[in-house]
C-alpha cells in the first residue's frame, strides 16, 4: 500500500512542478515580491512594516493560486481525460489515489512555497528605500538577480542540449542557487562589506509568520483537491478564494456573534478560522511575542481540517465516473 502510495505522490510531485502554470505563478510571485519594495515607498508610517505584510500577503495568495491550479491539473484534468481510469483499474483504492495525490502537490507545494520565501527574505534585507540618499543593497541586487539568470540558463542548457522540461529542471536550479544566494548575502553588508553571519536579515517571528501562512496554504491545498474531485480549474479556485476569503474573516463575522446566532456559531466552527495564520499585529509590537506553541497548535489546527476536508475528497470521489 505504501509503495503505491508514494509511487503516485512521486508521479504528482513530477507532474506538478512540470505544469507552465506552476513556473509562471513562481515568476509572478517573484516579480510581484520585487515590486512590493517599491509600493511599500507610499506610506506615513514604517515602510518596512508593509514591506513584510505585502511579502506575507503575497505568499498566501501565490500558494492559493498555485494550490488551486496544480490540483485540478493533478486530479480533474486526470478524470476529464480519463488517465485515472489507468491507475483506479489496477488495485489502487480510490482513498490511496487521492492521498497519493495529496502528498505529492504538498511536495510541490512545499518546494514551491520555499522558493519564493528565499525570494521574500531577499527583499526583507534589502527593505524599503526612505529617501533617494538611501544607499542600494548591492549584495542582495547582485546575487538575486545573478541567482535568476544562473537558473534560467541551467535550465535553458538543459532543455536545450539534454531535451529536459525547461519548468521542472527551473524548480530544481532555483532551490539550491536561490538557497546559496541567501547564504552569500547574509555574509555582507549593504556595501559588500563582510559582516557578521546573518545580521540584518529576518529571524524568528518573521519566520514563524512564514510557517503560519505555510499552514493555510496546505490547508487550502486539500480544499482544492477535494474540490477537484467534482469541480473543474475554475470552480476549484473560486472555492478556494471562498474558503480564504471566510476564514479569513471568521472572527469578526462569525465570532463575535456565535452566543446570539446558531447559524453564526455553526459556520463558526465549520469554516476554518484562518485568521490565526495572520500575526501581523504581534510581529510589529515589541509586546507581543509569537510563541513555537502557538505555531504548533495553529500547524495542528490546520491539520486536522487537511484531515477533513481530504475525506470529504474520498467520499465525494467514490462515485466519481473516471471512465
């Protein structure tokens, strides 16, 4: 069972960083992470508290994007074209099919959500120019952006001399170079002077941040395969940006009136509360402190709805017609 399981997590893992979709959602997060450097610049406040929420904001919309996308290409797309009849004849359970599919979009998932976070750090280090006398962060443009042009010709070499898929051998450069450019930036300071390891870059509740939004990202993973099963690439987005968009404000339009209302107390504790992934408010107070607990129980929290909405998935997939 578990040789088969993971057979088909490999397989979805392969076909997922293999879709455009999945390279081109990676590039926009990129670009888009980039560009918050620039808008965070319009504020009467902290710029570089923006910056983060921007950055944070921005992965948890990428990771919807791409969890809702790289599902329906994994599953519907599979049932549509009738390929999972292929594997379901064989003696595959249906629930083994689907957690094998699970597992491996949270592989891509995971190796994607790593990618943009060395990207966010990056753009954290270099943070918000105040003024036009502001100094460049050299380390960070030059080894950036010399870390993309590093991927794209390893991958174009690739595809070129070797026929390898140009978007999978991309993802496959871009994890150790990115990783490697953070690294080499973390030596040196704004004038490539070397410094202490890793001073002025993130730590601790940014980082503990990151995990939260991490969570909400597997969590809605399982809401776009479980929707999949039913729902064709548009249908599966939109229900995910509804889950996101509920959970999001659960507290406020839920909470507060679930004693009164039976109706608010039921979708209170059915919809997800997705507002404990969002700590923003703690990570700019010098008072409040996120603690590992915290994200713990927030990462169980989440699991636990993985759990359910991965069986709603199976029962709904049961009577699925793959043929």
């Amino acid at each position: 069972m578990f040789g088969k399981l993971f057979g088909i997590a490999a397989n979805s893992f392969i076909e997922t960083v293999r879709q455009p979709i999945y390279l081109v959602i990676l590039g926009v997060t990129a670009f888009l992470m980039i560009m918050n450097v620039g808008l965070a610049a319009f504020t009467l406040d902290d710029d570089d508290k923006l910056l983060m929420d921007l950055g944070l904001s921005t992965l948890l919309l990428s990771g919807m994007f791409l969890a809702s996308f790289s599902a329906a290409g994994v599953l519907s797309r599979e049932i549509e074209n009738k390929t999972a009849l292929t594997v379901i004849s064989k003696p595959v359970s249906r629930t083994t099919f689907l957690g094998g599919k699970y597992l491996g979009l949270l592989a891509a998932l995971v190796v994607a959500f790593y990618i943009s976070f060395m990207v966010f750090v990056m753009t954290q280090r270099h943070a918000v120019l105040q003024t036009s006398a502001d100094p460049w962060d050299w380390p960070v443009i030059a080894f950036g952006f010399g870390g993309l042009l590093l991927v794209l010709l390893g991958a174009g070499f690739c595809n070129y001399f070797y026929d390898m898929e140009f978007a999978s051998t991309a993802v496959g450069w871009a994890v150790p170079v990115f990783t490697v450019a953070v690294g080499l930036i973390a030596c040196f300071d704004e004038e490539f002077k070397v410094q202490t390891f890793w001073d002025g870059m993130i730590a601790g509740q940014p980082i503990a941040a990151a995990c939260l939004v991490l969570c909400g990202v597997l969590l809605l993973a399982a809401v776009a395969l479980a929707a999949s099963t039913r729902l064709g690439q548009i249908s599966t987005l939109l229900t995910c940006a509804a889950v996101l968009a509920i959970g999001l404000i659960s507290d406020y339009a839920f909470g507060r009136h679930a004693e009164d209302s039976a109706v608010a107390a039921a979708v209170y504790r059915i919809v997800p509360n997705l507002s404990l992934i969002g700590v923003t408010q703690a990570l700019h107070s010098d008072e409040i402190i996120v603690p590992g607990s915290y994200v713990w129980m927030t990462a169980a929290y989440c699991g636990l709805y993985v759990a359910a909405a991965l069986l709603i998935g199976v029962a709904l997939f049961q009577t699925r017609e793959v043929g």
